[in-house]
C-alpha cells in the first residue's frame, strides 16, 4: 500500500461514546471524517463492570450535583444510568451522521472499557474518542483508556475540545521520514474547504536541509491547490518545537507514525500547554529508551 492510499483506505470509523461533552465533540469531528471520506460509522458505548462492581458494594453511596448531597447507590440505578447514556450516544451519532448523510451503526457492550475498545478497533480502520484534558504529556493526564490506545497499534483520532473549531488548521511534522510523508498525503486528503489550509513543521538540525524538505512537501503537494505555509524547527531544541505548536492553535496536529509523541513528552511542564487535536495514523509508540 503507498502513502498517498493509507488515507483513502479508511473506510469505516468507530466512534467511542460515553456521553460527555469531549465525547459529543469528537462524534462531531468522525462525522465530518466520515463524509470527507465516504466511510461508515460504527459507534460503540462501553457499559463499564467496574462501575458496576462498584455500586454492589455495601454502603456504596453517590454525591450528587449540584446540591453535593448524598444518596444510596445500587447495580440497579447504575445500570439504568448506563442505558440511559448509552441511549443518549445513540441518538447524538445518528443525528449528527444522518445531518451529513453517513452510514452509521452502533451498539453497547459490557466490559472493562479499554479492552473492549481495542478489540472492537480490530474491526475498524480508524477509532475517534473524546478525551478530557488531552496533552502530550504524563499518561495519567490521559486517563487509562486513551493511555491504552496511544501505546497500542490502533490509528486514532483524539478530541480533547468540547467543540472541535471549524477553521482548524491542520498541522504536519515533516523530517522526510515515511511517517512524515504519510502525514503530509493525509492532510492533502483531509484539506478542504473551511479548513484554513496546512501548516508544515520543516523539522532539521541544518539549516541547508530545510530547503530539500520544503521540496519534498512542494512536490507531494504539486498540484493539489491547498494553501500552505511553512515553517522551520530544530528537532533537537525543544523550544523550537513548543512554540511551532503553540502557534498553530487552534490546529489538529496529523502524524504518520507514533515517533514524535515520544519527543513531545520529553519537554516537560511545557507539553502541558499543547492541547490540540491529534490524528495518529499508523504504527505503535515506540518503547522508552
């Protein structure tokens, strides 16, 4: 399979669904990818057995809100909470896929929510989840679930907005690698109307490299009739790279390859300040050295 086919090859998208407004944001944006690339829509609501087990224990109480008052916890409400957020999952999905004109499925299974969601991405040829304070940054800021899919070899949407804006710029890391090249063929595809165009990080240590990488993006490019702009970083200063993405929000960041995220994490209490949405395509994260 070429880079240019990787893109064109996803035809059908699982959306993980819990409900919540990142949740919500991140049905939005699978539909929108969904369109863009004729594909079909599977949507997918984990019943959570942990949460289960937990409102089976003796004395097992929730707070509720806005009054911060107690009340009795049951498997009985739990379970009538989850169909109801499930149901909710349901009807957010199909309306937002039959807006758009998408083909769209969906169902609920019980288990451990990480597990289950992978192995239905098994399935499916990309998965979109929202998630609550995504950065590039200490796994625990992720939660178990999307630490579970970015260390494992699932191509992933993230969305860690509440509403994904509908002029993000979509940004690529370029350093002539495969990955990289896979990035720049997926934003040529995902490029369209409404976007304001590509943002292409030239990444070299020489500054005479910078002009055969900008030629290589031009000429997988040529043609294509997409605005972009480029600019450079050195991919050994960490404050050339913070403030290349820093200055793209809002933007959604598309990688090739996990090589990067690595990277990233390595800077530290910076990292925390980038948060955008992120397309991972291919391959699993390498392993800490």
């Amino acid at each position: 399979m070429t880079d240019s086919d990787r893109i064109r090859s996803i035809r059908r998208i699982l959306v993980a669904l819990d409900a919540s407004s990142h949740s919500l944001a991140a049905v939005e944006a699978a539909v929108e990818l969904a369109a863009r690339l004729e594909a079909e829509l599977s949507g997918l609501f984990v019943e959570d057995v942990e949460l289960l087990r937990l409102a089976e224990c003796p004395g097992a109480r929730e707070l509720l809100y806005p009054s911060a008052t107690e009340a009795p916890l049951s498997r009985a409400t739990m379970e009538s909470r989850l169909r109801a957020q499930s149901e909710q999952a349901r009807k957010a999905l199909g309306a937002a896929a039959e807006r758009l004109r998408v083909r769209w499925t969906f169902r609920t299974v019980r288990g451990p929510v990480t597990p289950a969601i992978l192995a239905a991405a098994t399935e499916a040829d990309l998965l979109a989840m929202g998630t609550v304070g995504w950065s590039f940054g200490p796994l625990i800021r992720m939660g178990s679930t999307a630490t579970g899919v970015l260390t494992s070899g699932v191509p992933v949407l993230l969305i860690s907005e509440e509403r994904l804006p509908h002029d993000v710029r979509l940004v690529v890391y370029y350093d002539g690698s495969a990955a990289a090249r896979r990035s720049v063929m997926a934003a040529e595809q995902l490029a369209k109307p409404g976007t304001n165009g590509i943002t292409v990080l030239l990444a070299a240590a020489k500054h005479e490299r910078f002009s055969a990488l900008r030629d290589e993006v031009t000429s997988l490019l040529k043609d294509k009739g997409i605005e972009v702009r480029y600019r450079e970083v050195d991919p050994q200063d960490e404050m050339s790279l913070f403030h290349a993405l820093k200055s793209e929000q809002p933007g959604s960041l598309v990688l090739g390859g996990r090589e990067l995220l690595k990277k990233l994490r390595a800077m530290g209490p910076m990292q925390r300040e980038i948060g955008m949405p992120l397309l991972l395509l291919d391959g699993p994260e390498p392993e800490a050295a």
